[in-house]
C-alpha cells in the first residue's frame, strides 16, 4: 500500500491508552499479555501438544464453555452418535487452542508473513465486486480465526470497517482493538448506531457483519439453522440496500497441522423479499461453511439461547445431564 489513507473517524470508537490501566487490578491482565507473547513464539509442535492437552481435560468438563458447545451439537446435529459428538467437543477445543496460543503473532509478525500464512478460496467473488467498483459487506461467521480476514484484507490495502461490543476489562479491549486496525480500518461501537457503520461502506471500506449471535426475540425471527430454530437477526438486506453493497459472505479457518489460514468467499447473496427469508438466507451462508469444518465454529456461545416457547436449552440440558 502506498497511498496514505486517513482512517480517522471521530464517531468510530478510538480507546486511547490511559496510566489508569497500569493500575494493580490489571496487573493479572498485563501478566498474561506478558507470557503470551513468548509463548506465541514458540514452534507449532509445542503449540500443538499444549492444545491437545488442554482440550483432553477440558473436553471432560460437565459445565462451562464445553456445556454450551454440547448443547449446541446435540442440537444441530442430532444424527451423530455421542461418541462421534464427543470427538466433535474435543477437535473444537483444540482447533481453538492452537488459534489462541498463536493470535500474538498476528502484531509479532510482519504483514508479509501473515500474507504468507493466509491462503484464498474463492477470491474472485470478492474481486470482481471490487474491480466494478461496488461497495461490499462481508458476511462473516463466528469461526475461531475471525478477526484473520479483517486484519489481513487491510494490511493489502482493503480496509474494513466492523462493530464491535467494548469489553469490560478495558486495557483487553484496548489491547484488541490496537490489533484491529494495525494495519488500518475502522471499528464503531454498537451502541453508538449503524448509522456511521453505513456511511464507512459508502465510503469504501468493506463492511464486517457478524451475524450469529442472539439478539433475544424481539429482535429476532425464528428460523432454520442446521437441524434446529434459532432467533436469528434480520436486516441483511435492508443494509445492504442503505449502503449500497453487495453481500459475500467470508469465512476464516486455521489448520492446526501447519498454523496456515484459509479465507473462503462464497458468491453475493441476493437479497430477500422478507426478514425470515433474509434471516434464513444468513443462515444457509453459515451451514454451507460451517458444515464443512465445524471444529473451526465457536460453540462455546449460548448461539440458541432464546427458544420460541422461552426454554432455555443450556439450563434444561445440564439440569438433565
């Protein structure tokens, strides 16, 4: 990149490093900041052995994290068996252990290499909408490596522009979102609306929508995902008409073998006449990806938390356990 880009928005949230943040009660923070970073730069082998022994133990707890990625496979797929359910738990953990151990190298290395470890599937869908000079949105996933594209898109010169919820610890959010837009970008916080999120896409950043979580029911329409209901967020199509953007939805994934990313694009979503067939088409995007490689998807999220007849499955299955 050799045009000088001015990423400055003051409506985008722009943490600030403060000494507030050197305070005793973040010195636990600092401490695993600290270690990761050594740690991050040790060989793949190790990193592979320590997340093969993590995910064996955590694999065998009843509650937690690995509670919710149960509930959400007993669900999604009921057709597997429980041991093969149970293989499932133990490669997701483990997929997300060596993710993890290696996130620091991210800020550690140079964009070259994360360039080098990156490898696109399906590019052209992306290319072509840029090279006509359309305004994109990338649909993305909640896969483990999803801050990967972002990062990556904007260290070739493609800044993306996301929302994002601010963390309670702030020097965490600080620190994570100095990852962000390293290489450029802007993130704007939710709460502070989608109107300037709009304008960045008109702008020509690339939009970086994550459409997964529960919303709750108000804000959401109850529709097929994999063999299950999920209150699922409309409004993909009404966005996508405001800012005048195509729709692709983007996937990133790690392998653990050799520490390499995989950015998969799939063709522009057409846009939908409703908001149930708007959500659904969202989800169709994630079950083409994620049915692929579900070790790669974050379980561990509460993703079918609100239910239609207000049960709670991640209650009800563990009190049932």
């Amino acid at each position: 990149m050799t045009d000088k880009r001015n990423d400055f928005d003051p409506k985008a949230y722009n943490p600030t490093f403060e000494w507030g943040f050197l305070a005793p009660k973040y010195w636990g923070t600092w401490i695993g900041v600290l270690l990761s970073v050594p740690l991050s730069l040790l060989p793949l082998g190790f990193h592979k052995w320590l997340s093969h022994q993590v995910a064996r133990k955590l694999a065998k707890k009843k509650r937690g994290a690995t509670h919710n990625i149960r509930v959400n496979l007993s669900l999604c797929f009921p057709k597997l068996n429980e041991q093969q359910r149970e293989e499932l738990v133990y490669k997701t953990l483990y997929t997300a252990g060596v993710f993890m151990l290696r996130f620091g190298l991210l800020s550690l290395r140079s964009p070259q290499w994360l360039q080098r470890q990156c490898h696109f599937k399906n590019e052209h869908y992306l290319k072509q909408s840029k090279d006509k000079g359309e305004n994109v949105i990338l649909l993305v996933p909640h896969s483990w490596a999803i801050d990967i594209p972002a990062v990556l898109l904007a260290s070739q010169g493609l800044p993306v522009s996301a929302m994002a919820k601010k963390q309670k610890n702030p020097v965490t959010d600080w620190l994570m979102h100095r990852q962000r837009v390293q290489y450029g970008g802007r993130v704007y916080e939710r709460s502070g609306g989608i109107k300037p999120f709009i304008k960045s896409i008109k702008d020509g950043y690339l939009g970086y929508y994550l459409p997964d979580q529960d919303h709750g029911a108000e804000l959401s329409e109850f529709v097929d995902f994999f063999a299950t209901t999920k209150a699922t967020l409309p409004g993909l199509t009404k966005l996508a008409k405001l800012s005048k953007a195509k729709v692709i939805p983007t996937f990133a994934s790690i392998d653990p073998d050799n520490g390499h990313y995989t950015i998969e694009f799939m063709p522009p979503l057409e846009l939908q006449e409703t908001e149930i067939a708007d959500a659904r088409a969202m989800n169709e995007a994630i079950e083409h990806f994620v049915g692929a490689q579900p070790q790669q998807y974050m379980w561990i999220l509460r993703l079918l938390r609100t239910q239609e007849d207000g049960s709670n499955p991640y209650r009800k299955l563990r009190n049932n356990a």
